[in-house]
C-alpha cells in the first residue's frame, strides 16, 4: 500500500535521511555476533575479541596449552513462536573449535608430542530477533543501552578550605586499578591506587624508569647555570644536577636539595664557582616537582622506590624482591589485569595531545604527561574536565554489555580449566571437552539476560512505546549511577546533549535525568561516543557534504541552526547567523560558521517528534504528552492523526510492528492470516529452495498477547491483484492505520465549562464514541494452569470436577478444558482439576458405598483453574504441553508422529531435486557443451554440442563436481550461475534433513517444564474494554484528564449545523499549562478535515499562524477558530463563542476496570490475622491512626468498634457474626483482636507481667 499523502507545511528540507531507529541495538549486536563472517575475516570484536583475550590456556608445569582456532553458531531450536509458546529462550548453541597441545617438557619449546582438534560446545548465546528484543524464557526483553563515564584521564578542581585550591588527576582504565594524582594545597603532588593509602607522586615515576633525581627533574624542568658569587640569586634554588668536589670528586651536594645557607658555605670551600640549578619562575611556577623530591626520602633508585609502594599498597607483608619488582607492572602493564580498551587510549591521547599507541595499556610517559598537565593546570593553563559533557560519557550498547557478560564467563572457564590441567595425571587420553566447563558460560549469561538492571521486560502497550524502549539510555545499571547518589548536575540537559539526546523525553519520578532518549538522527560510533550530523559549510556556502560529529569535535566548530535561509546553491543569505558554539549563542558572520543542522527535528527524539506545534508547548507538558503517548492502548478502529509531523510513517516502520515487502511482485491471494505475493523477477541469489510454492508468503500475527496485555494483531491492507514495490506495507498491526502510527481517535472537541463536570481537566464525552466503539481496546489475559505429580499421587485435568454442577462444566471439552470462543465471567472454570487427598481411613459404611456404588469423589478436592473476580470475556486460545509419557499408546502415538515427518522431509527433498534440475534446465538449455559429458560409460554430450531438454534430463547434476559444473557450457557467467543453483539447493536439503532431527528430538523428548509438572494448560481470554467513567485520557501535548461523565449525544452542545461535538474540555487547562500546541492542533485539524486532506506539520519547521487562518478560511471557517455552540439540553446558544475543532485524543492503558475494587470476605495475613491489602491479593484499604481518628471526631464508636475488631483481626468474632447473618440472628459483641494479644505479648517480652481479669 502507498504511504498516506500529508500536505507538508516544512519549509526546510533535510539533508539526509532518519535513519533505522533500530540500528544501535541491531548493529550492535551483529557486530558482537559476526555470525555470518567467514572465521578467518571476523574483526578482533565482540565475540572474537573475548576469545583472543582468553585463549590460550596453559598449565603452570608448561605440560599443555589449549589454543581457540574459531567458533561458529549453530541453530535454534525453536522458532520465534514456538519459544513464546514454550516459554523457552531463542538462543543458538555456540561451538568453538579448540586446539589441545600436549608437550613433553624435556623437548624444545613449540613442539608439542600431540595435538587434539575438537569442536567444544560453550552453551547457548540468545539470538536477537529483527525487532531488536530477545526471547528469554517465553517473554519478550530488551537490553537498555548505558551511559556511563568513558576510561580515560579526568582532570578536575576543587577550593581547599583553606581557600587554596586542589587539583586533582584520574586514570580511569576499562578494567584494572584506578590511580588518582593530587596536587595538595601545597604544592606536594600525591599518588594514591585504589583508594589505598597515598604516598608521593615521584616514588611513582622513580617506579616506572626515571629513578634518579637529575632523571625526574629533566622530564619538567630547564637547567640554568648560576655563579655562587651572586648569593641572593643562588639560595633557595633546587639543584638540577649533582655538584661534585673539583678536587676529590666527592658529591658535596645531590640534584633536587634546596641550596640552604650551609650547603652554599660547603660548596665555597670546596672552590665551588659554579651550580646547575632548575630554571624556574618564582611567580607562576610553584616547584612541586622538586618539593615532592624533598619530601619522598628516596635513595634515587627503581628498586627503592618499588618496594616502598610495595609496603603501602600491602602493609605487613614482608618485602619480597621479587614481587615488589612486579608491583607496579602487573597493576598498569600486564594485559591480563589492565585494559584501557581503544577508546581509553583515544580518550588519553587526545587529552594529553600525545601519538602513543601501546595498544590498551599505560606507558610511563603516560604518567609523565598526567603529571605535566596537572602542573600546567596549577599555572593556570589547560582546563578541568566536565563530567557530565557527552565527551566524557560514552554508551555501552548491547553487544559490548554481553561481551562483558562473555569474557568474565571464560575468564572463570579458564582458571577452572588450568586447574583442571593441573590434575591431569599425565598418562590418561585427554581431550578439550574434559578440560572444559560449558555451564559457566551458560549460567553467566543467563543471569544477564533474566535478571541484569539493564535486561529489561518490554514496555509494549503500543509500538511508539517498544521503540522508545530500545532507544533508551540509562544512566543507572551496575557500574553507574544511582538514584540517591546521582545529584542535580547529571540529571541536568548539558549543551552537549544537543542532537544526542533529548532535552525533553525523561521520566517524571526519581530517575528523572537519569533516563534519556537517542535524538531522532543520532548514532554512536565504533568507540561507544554519541554523534550527530551537521551539514558542511565552507565560506558561508553549503558544500553538500554531511559529517557527523562527537561531542569533543564539535567543541572546535560554529554551528548555524537548521532554519538559517539559504538560497538555491546553498549560500548563505544573511550576513549573520544565530549560532551555537559550545555552551554560547553567538551572531556568527557567514564566512565562521563551520556546519549547519540537518533538521530541526534533531534536537529531539521521535517520540517529542511526533507532537505537532512542540514548539509552542511548555517543556513540561511537552515531557507529560512524549511519555504518554507512549501509554496510549492500541485501540479496535484506531485512526491516524489529522495532524501529524511526517514521521508517523517512520515509527510505524521501523517499530516492526508491520509487515514490510520484501521484494517487487503482485499480490496473489490474501487471507485473515497469510498474503502470498509474486515476486516480479527472482534474481539467482535470491531463489529460496525451501519455499513450497514460488510465491513469498508472508505469515500475518492473530491476536497475539504483548508484555502488557494488548492485543497484537495484523490485518492485511492490500487486495488480490495490487502491484506492490519493495519496502511498502503489506499489513498493519496495532496501533497503525495504512502504514501510519495511530494511537488514537481524532475527536470534534470544544473548550467549554459543561455545568462543572468538566472541574479540574475531567472529560465529558458523547455516548456516540462508545456506541462506534472509537476507544474501545482488545485486552488479552493469560491464565495458566500446572498439573504436578503431588506426594499423593498425580494430579488431574478432567470434567469430572467433586461438588460440582453440570452447568459450571458445560464449556469444558472431554479433557476438562475450556474451548476456543466461550464466554468467561468471573469465578467460572477454565481448567478442570483435582489433586489427590491425603489418605485417611474410611469408615466400614464408606467402604461398603464405595464397594456398592463406585465412588471415588471423596478422594480428590477440587482445584481447578477460575477465572478472577471482574473478569469478562472470551477465550481466543488455548495451548496445552505435557511432558513425555511412558505408556504404550504415547509411544506408538510418538513413532506415527515420526513416521509423517520422515515422509514430509523426503517429499521436500524430492521437490527441491526437481525445482533444482528445472531451474538448471531452464539455463543451460540449448547452451554449447563445455567438455564431453558422461554417465558412467554412457555418453550424453560431446564437447561443442548444444546441450538439449533430453540430455540434460538424462544428467545427474548432484553427481557433477562444482568445478566441472563451472566449466559445463561455453558461457562462464551461466557455469558460475549454475554453481550457485547447486549450492543453494544442497544447502536446503542439508536444512531439511537438520529441521527433521530437531523436530524428532522435540517429539521423542516431549515438551520441556519445570521438574515436578507433567502438564501445563494456557488458557489466553481476550477482553473488549470500552470507554468508561474513570478512565484517562489524553492528548500529545500533555492535556490529560480522567473521563467524567458520558452524556447522550442528543445532549452535547451542538454547532449550527446541528453536528453535535464528541468531546468536551477545560478551557482553564490551557492557560496555565502553557501548552498552546494543543489550541492550534484543533484549528488546523477542522480545517483539514473539512477540506479533506491530512497535514504535516514538523517541529520547528510547521505551519505558521497565518498558514492556519488561510486554511480555516479556505475551509469557510472564522478565523479565530471560535464559533457559536448550542446547548443540547435546552437548545439556546451559549453567552460566548467557543473554540471548536479537532483533537487527537489518546486513550492511556490506566484503565478503570484494572483499578476499581472491593472485598467483602477475602484471605487474612497468617501473622497479624489482618486483611490482606490491594487488589492483587483481593485485599481491603488500610484503615489506619488517622482514619481512626475520622470516625472518633464523628462519634461513631460502634462503626469504629467493628473497623477494629470483626472487620479486622478478631478471629472468633468474625466467625461468630458470618454465622450471625447466615442465620438472621442479631450480631453479637466483638471479642478481643489479635493485635491486642501481640501488644501483651510485647509488654512481657519486656519483663511487664500483664495479666487480664474478666469483668464480673
């Protein structure tokens, strides 16, 4: 179907495309996986890039070392569907060949005795499906991107109490120890690792090379030679250098030490005339290099200096040579324990203005450098980072979070592995499968993906809504934020969130700030850092060229807005722009500015996008309507906004709620659950063998349940005969109306008080949109029943239910389970089943009745599955599993089962043959022969013969080699084409024969459940909800309200006419809402709709006031948009002019019918003997000290003695009145309530002897 046609109010035309908002999961995850590369050509990424880290493996004797040559993934076991269904994960089994070494350690190294090849299985990995969700344990989750601070160098300043101020540097890696350099209040620079004890920054560089005093001070400092004549310029001053004697040689004084009055009077007598000094400038530079020298007591050696940092980092342990030695190298230079990854290292190089590429570890001019900085920080040069610019933040997407996930899993696999190794005996046959625990990988992953903060359950009332939540970015998650730490500044919008995340999209509670949305064009680079596009401008002219940009790249340019006019070429029509450079807006002139925008809707994300005339909204009610229309039920009769902003067509097709075209063709057939389509041209490389039939079927969703409880459900929009193109749309789902979103209905509103019904933003509605069904949602339940194998036997699904009518089974089948299509109200039985009693003596009587009559009723009690109390509906579906039985009627029932899929998959192989063999006819028919063609000693062609219909039916193509087949005919191109066609079909039937064993391992293993259940019946009950009293509503500009009363339409205020309005609002909710967008949404929305047509309106760029009054004329409308309404009830018109027009109104999934509640006997608390509260547990309200103070203001001591005892927790009393209104007796006096024996009880617990006398 073509896209609807908008009338476009946009002035400014785009750059560039929007991208698949979909991409930063789905990319992501390709990336991690390289499922389709070839082993040999994957990246060193993702999976690849664990298993080179991991591998290889070697034994601490130096026996065995077990290399990773590839990996390679298998296929599910069950489909999509089938996992839902099953409540299975959709995961591919993940194989990795490994390479086993055994050596001899009296040979030469890298000659191993023997070499083991296998292919090991590592567990399972969760596939993503091509909505970007994965499929864990039945239900549908998502992993949330996370923001967090990139690895790098940190630089930052804080006001010493003392009113100095302190510097302070970070070396923040991937993985490994945190060191901290600070530049204290005075002038002493210390070093502190982990957040242990700090000791002085020179021990550090002394550590890592530059031990001597001359060595540290050359790194910083000048040498200045001096004259001892000229005493004042002398003392003070650090020596650079080591002053010997002329005579002796002997060092009368050490580079670094302070020239005091004494060392100046030694040095004169030994006939000392001159000094190296270090050249400093006793204004700006403070010396702290050789301050902290002074102070750091250390003999000028490596050794020294690393068994000093030794003792601090592990106080008590003896000093052992050995590993103070290796201190510092196994914390910053071992590759094992410290990682920068490529962006720590992009992040240090570029902070630090320095070209190093030891790939992901420090060096020690890495440490010299962080030091220089933070020297040159404390002369007022450089600048301290800010932590909250994009800069410094960076997002770990899906693939990196599972990578992760990946690399501590096989981390744990390999210290297991190397134990293992160790215990190897040395003499028995070993293999990499004995060495390896696949479980670990298993459990590891699993955990992220059922239980990780940022592995979370869909948000799928609606597709705007599974869209936002795989776009999100989240603060929080382990190693982040969280709630109480996180203070104002992060929360905040930073100058750098402009174009990479939404100002405005957030939620409203405590993670406010914290949760953010990917702007509509933003993307994240291959180093986790969010970038935007701008257009390029070079000499105030627009050169066509778009670049996108980092956060820290576009700190260096001006930056026009995407409104600035241009002319046709391109060029700048003003001689200023209004710009942006970095956290300022200054009047560039044409010739500075570097970029322009792209669009104006960058600035935000597709679900702020959506809402027409944004920009005239507040940004808090702007907040409100992006995140409600995220809460809008998918309606029965949904209807796509009269007015919308041009990108309901990109949401609805990139959320995959659709069915998309694959490929050019005709429509053939269309059904309520399939559409079959033509292909026009099938290209060689297209042709799918495993097809059954040479159209492309797509398979429609029927009333499937989503996370929330909506309904999904496709309904095809094209007829037999229609000529579609690649990328149309085939089918809607919910909440999509012709391949447009369409949350709501567009509903004829006016702004009017309606005898105070609509107080406080309450909404009046017309009984017309209930009787049309405009806001009526399908709602579909799933109830599940488990029959376990219990101590006293098995349970049982049956209709032959103890105590129980035939009119409360007459919908159950003979299995005792309700049928698809009857109607269910609450309390009736969904499930026939009983569960075997405990075993008790039967009397003689009982023994004889049963002898006589055969009853076996009392040995069950009724358990069967009921629907809840205010359920009403019908049941649209219903799936049975059961576990593999071992009588003999299941296992013949198995072995027919078997049999028919056997005769299936040969008949599929037979039909793939022969579409093979008619395709290849087809292509080389009538062809010159290549070479002599045989089979066996029979000749079919000569070499030069053109090869007819009857040789090549002769010809067992399987038979040729692929190389002889290339070589077939004359023309090369068809040989190569021929090729392919063989390898695709024998790539078909290698699926077949691999589906066929998957499909018997499924029937001779029975379905999967848990341990102790043997059957598990899903009764799914769909539920037609129409609009009632309580229910919310809203629209897209944050004007929400709660339905207040609906009024027959021949009631409603009505326009001249007589056309009577559908809904009635507030005036007063506009004014100090300051959300505008809504009074122009209305005016445009009438005359659009009087004029038949459906408008596009985007941010920033839509229509304007002028534009709207010219339509509503056009449409013979006032153009004030205000017109006379006559009241419905007594037909007089109102004292003023009312706005009226078109509004699209969403319905919000807080229905009333989930909310409203009432108990009259329900469940107690075991403990208090209370009621239990809420509706989930069919609970009372609380009735707590101030509403006990309520009834005593009123007097009302009887009601308030029943509150507190027979209505609450006085157990006899409760019992004593049921049977007192059971009987019609009067109710008798409350006794004492359990609570009152809890107080008594904790009185003695206090040593109180309490006793309690009766009254006489």
């Amino acid at each position: 179907m073509k896209p609807v046609k908008r009338k476009d109010y946009s002035k400014i035309k785009s750059g560039i495309q929007l991208p698949n908002m979909l991409d930063m999961q789905l990319n992501s995850y390709k990336d991690f996986l390289q499922e389709h590369q070839a082993p040999e050509k994957r990246k060193n990424e993702g999976l690849q890039a664990v298993f080179n880290e991991i591998f290889p493996i070697e034994d601490a004797q130096n026996r065995m070392a077990m290399d990773f040559i590839s990996y390679g993934l298998g296929k599910p076991r069950y489909s999509i569907s089938e996992c839902h269904d099953r409540d299975m994960t959709y995961a591919a089994p993940l194989k990795a060949i490994l390479r086993l070494s055994l050596k001899d350690p009296g040979e030469p190294k890298g000659k191993p005795k023997e070499v083991v090849e296998k292919e090991v299985y590592l567990g399972e990995v969760p596939l993503m499906t091509e909505t970007g969700t994965f499929v864990i344990n039945g239900a549908e989750r998502v992993v949330v991107s996370q923001l967090h601070r990139s690895p790098g160098a940190f630089f930052a300043e804080k006001t010493h109490p003392s009113g100095k101020r302190i510097y302070t540097a970070e070396i923040i890696p991937y993985r490994g120890s945190w060191l901290k350099l600070t530049l204290d209040p005075n002038d002493l620079l210390w070093v502190s690792i982990d957040k242990h004890r700090k000791f002085h920054a020179t021990l550090l560089l002394r550590a890592v090379g530059y031990a001597t005093n001359k060595a540290l001070l050359s790194l910083y400092h000048q040498p200045e030679t001096l004259s001892l004549a000229g005493e004042k310029q002398v003392l003070e001053r650090y020596l650079f250098s080591d002053v010997a004697a002329p005579r002796t040689g002997e060092v009368l004084a050490e580079a670094g030490h302070k020239i005091t009055p004494e060392i100046l009077a030694t040095l004169k007598l030994s006939k000392v005339e001159k000094v190296e000094v270090v050249a400093i400038d006793p204004v700006k530079d403070p010396a702290s290099i050789p301050r902290t020298m002074l102070v750091d007591n250390n003999k000028g050696s490596k050794e020294d200096a690393l068994s000093k940092i030794y003792n601090i980092l592990h106080p008590g342990d003896a000093i052992n040579p050995e590993l103070s030695k290796a201190v510092i190298e196994k914390m910053f230079f071992d590759r094992k324990r410290y990682d920068l990854k490529k962006v720590g290292r992009y992040q240090l190089n570029k902070r630090l203005g320095q070209e190093i590429s030891t790939g992901n570890l420090l060096c020690p001019k890495d440490f010299v450098e962080v030091v220089r900085y933070l020297l040159s920080l404390r002369m007022n040069q450089g600048e301290v980072d800010d932590i909250d610019h994009l800069g410094n933040r960076r997002v770990l997407r899906v693939g990196e979070l599972v990578s992760n996930q990946f690399s501590a899993a096989l981390s744990r696999m390999a210290r297991m592995t190397r134990e293992r190794m160790a215990m190897w005996d040395g003499q028995s046959s070993i293999t990499p499968q004995d060495l390896v625990n696949s479980r670990i990988i298993s459990s590891t992953v699993n955990s992220f993906f059922s239980s990780s903060q940022l592995s979370q359950f869909l948000d799928q009332p609606n597709p705007l809504a599974e869209l936002r939540h795989k776009r999100r970015l989240s603060a929080l998650g382990p190693g982040g934020l969280t709630r109480e730490r996180a203070g104002f500044e992060v929360r905040d919008v930073h100058y750098t969130h402009y174009g990479r995340m939404c100002p405005i999209e957030t939620p409203e509670g405590p993670n406010i700030g914290l949760i953010a949305s990917l702007a509509c064009f933003a993307r994240v680079n291959e180093l986790g850092f969010l970038e935007t596009p701008y257009r390029k401008l070079k000499n105030g002219k627009l050169t066509g060229e778009v670049d996108y940009l980092s956060a820290n790249e576009e700190d260096q340019f001006i930056i026009a807005q995407a409104n600035t006019p241009v002319d046709d070429v391109g060029k700048m029509l003003s001689e200023q722009a209004l710009s942006r450079y970095r956290e300022t807006f200054p009047r560039a002139k044409a010739q500075e500015v570097h970029y322009m925008d792209v669009s104006p809707q960058q600035l935000v994300s597709l679900s702020a996008a959506l809402i027409p005339f944004l920009e005239h909204d507040d940004a808090n009610r702007a907040l409100m309507g992006s995140n409600m229309q995220c809460q809008a039920v998918p309606l029965l009769k949904p209807q796509s906004p009269v007015v919308g902003t041009g990108l309901e067509g990109k949401a609805a097709v990139d959320s995959g709620t659709m069915v998309i075209c694959k490929r050019d063709g005709a429509v053939e057939k269309v059904t309520a659950d399939s559409v079959f389509i033509r292909p026009a041209k099938t290209d060689i490389a297209e042709v799918d063998f495993l097809k059954d039939s040479q159209y492309d079927v797509y398979h429609l969703t029927k009333f499937r349940r989503s996370n929330q409880d909506t309904c999904l459900n496709h309904k095809p929009i094209v007829r037999e005969g229609d000529a579609v193109k690649k990328g149309e749309v085939i089918a809607d789902g919910s909440s999509t109306e012709g391949g447009e979103l369409a949350l709501g209905i567009n509903c004829l509103v006016g702004f009017l008080p309606w005898s105070g019904f609509n107080f406080e933003d309450a909404i009046i509605i017309s009984d017309r949109m209930v009787q049309d069904d405009k806001f009526t949602s399908v709602h579909i339940e799933n109830f599940e029943c488990f029959v376990r194998d219990t101590k006293r036997g098995p349970e049982e699904i049956t209709r032959e239910i103890p105590n129980v009518g035939e009119e409360a089974v007459k919908d159950l089948d003979e299995n005792g389970i309700i049928h698809i299509g009857a109607r269910v109200e609450a309390g009736d039985i969904l499930v026939g089943k009983v569960t075997p009693k405990g075993e008790t003596e039967p009397t003689p009587e009982e023994k004889l009745l049963r002898a006589i009559f055969g009853d076996k009723a009392g040995d069950f009690k009724d358990t069967s599955l009921k629907a809840p109390p205010g359920m009403d509906g019908i049941v649209c579906d219903v799936k049975v599993f059961s576990r593999k039985s071992q009588d003999r009627r299941s296992s013949q029932e198995e072995k027919r089962k078997i049999e028919e899929m056997q005769k299936e998959a040969r008949k599929r192989t037979e039909r793939i043959r022969n579409e093979r063999d008619r395709r290849l006819t087809g292509l080389l028919l009538d062809q010159p022969c290549n070479q002599t063609l045989k089979d066996g000693e029979k000749l079919l062609a000569r070499k030069g013969q053109r090869l007819s219909e009857a040789v090549l039916d002769e010809i067992k193509f399987e038979k040729i080699p692929p190389e002889e087949m290339a070589q077939i005919c004359e023309d090369l191109g068809l040989g190569a084409k021929a090729v392919k066609l063989m390898d695709l079909a024998r790539k078909a039937i290698e699926t077949v024969q691999y589906e066929l064993q998957i499909e018997k391992e499924k029937v001779e293993r029975g379905d999967e459940l848990p341990a102790d259940v043997i059957k598990l019946v899903k009764v799914f009950v769909s539920r037609k909800r129409k609009l009632m009293v309580g229910d919310k509503l809203a629209g897209r500009h944050g004007n929400k309200g709660v339905l207040a009363r609906i009024v027959p339409e021949e009631d409603m205020p009505y326009l001249a006419d007589g056309r009577p309005l559908d809904m009635i609002l507030n005036p007063l909710g506009v004014p100090s809402r300051m959300n505008l967008g809504q009074v122009l949404e209305t005016h445009l929305g009438w005359a659009a709709q009087i004029l038949g047509f459906k408008v596009a309106t985007p941010i920033f760029d839509g229509a304007n006031i002028a534009e709207i009054q010219a339509e509503m004329k056009l449409a013979g409308l006032p153009e004030h948009g205000k017109v006379t309404l006559y009241d419905g009830r007594s037909g007089q018109s109102f004292d003023e002019p009312v706005t009226v027009g078109l509004m699209y109104m969403l319905k919000l999934s807080h229905l009333v019918d989930d909310k409203i509640h009432a108990r009259s006997i329900g469940p107690y608390s075991l403990i208090t003997q209370q009621p239990l509260g809420g509706k989930a547990h069919f609970g009372g309200q609380r009735f707590g000290e101030m509403e006990v103070w309520a009834l005593e203001s009123y007097g009302a001591a009887y009601t308030l003695q029943e509150i507190l005892t027979v209505k609450s927790d006085d157990v006899q009393g409760r019992q004593r009145v049921y049977e007192g209104i059971v009987k019609g007796d009067n109710l008798p006096e409350p006794g004492t309530p359990a609570c009152f024996d809890v107080l008594v009880n904790e009185l003695r617990g206090l040593c109180l002897d309490v006793q309690l006398y009766k009254e006489d």
